[in-house]
C-alpha cells in the first residue's frame, strides 16, 4: 500500500511540474520566434536593399552616338527615380552594324528581321543584361517569346529633315535657305537608304534621283558637304536633337563638329509621313522580371505608348519591318487617337486615317492596314 501511495505521489509530482515547464517552455519559444523575426526584418530593411543596390541593373544598348544618347538618357533617368540603384551600360553590337555596306533601301530576304536589336534581346534572355534601349522604329512587332515592349519615354518631334549644301559654297551647287523640294532643280540628287523617304520624294518628285547612303548622322552630313555629286539627304528631327544639333531659324545646323556650309529644312507630315515609331524609345524587358517591369513603368509616356501601339499594330497588320515602304503617324487629343498612314506597295501610293477610342489603339491600326492592304 505504501508503494502505491509513493507511486500516485511520483506521478502527481511528475505532472505538477509538466504543468509548471510547459508555460515556461512556451514563453521561452515565443520569445525566441519574435527575436529571430526581429532580425530578419532588420535585415531585410537596412542589408536587403544595400544589398540590391550593388548589384548593378545591366542596360544594354548598341555603340552607335546617337544610341550611345539615348541609352545614356534612360541611365540618366533611372538614377533619378531610383537613387539607390546602380545602372550601367552594355554596349553589343548587332548584326545591322557589322553589315555596313547591306542595302537598307530594299527588303532583302536574306536579311534577318530585327537587324539592330537581335542581339540586344539575345542577352535579355540570357541573362546578360536587364532592359534594352531601342530606338523603336527598329524594333520588329513581333518580340521573341518571354520578352515584351514594357515602356517608351516622351517622344521627340517626329518629322524628317531635308540636309544640303548653302548657296556660294565656291563651285559647288547650293541652295537658298529655306529651300524646300520643289525649289530642288529636275534630276537633283537625293541620297537616302529608306525606301520609304524614297518613295515619299518620288511622289513629290518624281524626277528626282534617289540615291543609297549609309553612316551615321555626321557621316551622312559630311558626304553632302564634300560630294558635289549630291545635293541632299534626309535625316530624322529626332535624331538631330538627341546628338544636340540645333536647326536655326535662319535654316544653319548648330552642333559638335558640323560640317560648314550646310542648311536644313524641316518637311511637313504632309510632305513625308515618319516611319512606324519615329522619334520613340522603347525599353524591352523579360515578361517575368516584375522587379525591372516597376522601375521601368516610372519611364513611361502614356500618349506615347498609345500611339506607337497604334502605329505598330498597322505595321504588323501589313505584314512589313522598320524597312517597309509605309509611313505612320499617331495622335493623341482627349480619349480619341488619330491615325494616318500611306502605303507605297506595288508602285501605288495608298493613303487612310481613322479615329477611335483611346482604348481602341491596337483596333485602329489594324483597321488602317486592312484598309490598305
């Protein structure tokens, strides 16, 4: 009896200090829990970001001036809205670089699509770098699978701009300033590798000689000042302003190492229609990277977007590249958009424009290109 009375005292005492342990244990176990959470949130919210920070965001971009420009400009603006961050430029160059002496002013089929930004979407997707700057007229419509147009900055004046030669430049033919096409004599020459600047000319002109030219903007500038044997080339008002070249009101060209004795005149939309995203940026991004999508969203142009979202749907629609024989040009006023566009397939000069709901930007470029197909 006295075994069983001290086995009942064992067990009572056993539990009596289970019952006294567990709260202790528990509190200790809480407490350990809300220490551990503490530093994890000191970590993630004084290491963390430091920690991103030096890790560099990799913008690639080609090696040409005026992409050099604009890939600098959309650094400039990224360090601005987020100062913590580091970003640094890749320069790759694509295959429209290396094929300096391939003909731009005709569709080649053995030309491959995306000549300036292939490569560029290659170290997207590879990891190699985080967004990519195009000048967004080379941008084909159709983007590689996992990758997508995430924003495009405010775009600059989209018009074309006529270069030449002033008048008394010694022997050499020149022009007054302010001189415009019609004030060009029959048979000048004009040199240009866009089919669609030659075919816009022609249907001003059709008795002017169109001729190719390649090299970047003050290349282009230079073979006008010292090649008597042409009078003129066109160049885009963007471009000109992204490199710092001012166009007087007296029709001289104010910049770096501008070749002396030139002029400009600005062309009307009436007389040439820009090519599908002329004067637009676009920044591409891998579809899955959300973190690289929010830093690029505080980029975007809205009225932008929506107009080069009409404008490349007409283009896709027609079936063409940057090196189409189409022109078009998007407009915003309220929550209507505005299209006008000219097809110059099969030697006929095809003219439309339309309006739709702000909403309806991708509908009204489809719209345009079935109507001109």
């Amino acid at each position: 009896m006295i075994s069983s009375l001290r086995k009942k005292e064992r067990i009572g005492t056993d539990v009596a200090l289970k019952d006294n342990l567990l709260p202790v244990d528990k509190t200790g176990l809480v407490a350990w829990r809300a220490l551990f959470a503490f530093h994890l949130c000191f970590i993630y919210a004084n290491l963390w970001p430091k920690i991103m920070s030096e890790k560099p965001i990799i913008i690639c971009t080609r090696g040409s001036a005026l992409a050099l420009a604009q890939s600098n400009m959309i650094a400039a603006l990224c360090r601005a809205a987020f100062p913590k961050l580091t970003f640094e430029l890749k320069i790759i160059k694509t295959t429209g670089d290396k094929l300096q002496k391939a003909s731009m002013a005709k569709t080649d089929p053995s030309l491959p699509k995306g000549l300036f930004t292939k490569e560029l979407e290659v170290a997207l997707l590879n990891g190699q770098a985080d967004l990519a700057v195009h000048s967004l007229k080379d941008l084909p419509t159709e983007l590689p699978e996992g990758l997508y147009l995430a924003a495009t900055p405010p775009r600059e004046d989209v018009r074309d701009v006529l270069i030449y030669r002033a008048a008394g430049k010694g022997a050499v033919r020149g022009f007054k300033a302010g001189a415009a096409l019609k004030d060009f004599p029959k048979g000048a020459t004009i040199a240009t590798s866009s089919t669609r600047r030659k075919q816009s000319l022609l249907a001003v002109r059709p008795d002017l000689n169109i001729v190719e030219i390649r090299g970047n903007v003050l290349t282009r500038m230079q073979k006008v000042a010292d090649n008597e044997k042409i009078d003129a080339t066109i160049l885009a008002q963007a471009g000109l302003t992204r490199l710092n070249y001012k166009i007087n009101a007296d029709g001289t060209i104010r910049g770096e190492a501008v070749p002396e004795g030139l002029l400009a005149t600005v062309l009307g939309l009436d007389v040439m229609l820009p090519c599908v995203g002329q004067g637009a940026i676009g920044i591409e991004i891998r579809r899955d990277d959300a973190r690289i999508g929010k830093i690029v969203e505080r980029l975007n142009h809205a009225e932008t977007f929506y107009a080069v979202t009409a404008e490349r749907a007409f283009l896709r629609g027609m079936g063409g590249g940057c090196q189409s024989p189409v022109g078009a040009h998007a407009v915003i006023a309220g929550n209507k958009i505005t299209l006008k566009a000219i097809s110059f397939r099969d030697d006929m000069v095809k003219r439309a424009d339309a309006k739709r709901p702000l909403a309806e930007a991708a509908l009204l470029g489809e719209q345009i290109a079935a109507e001109l197909k």
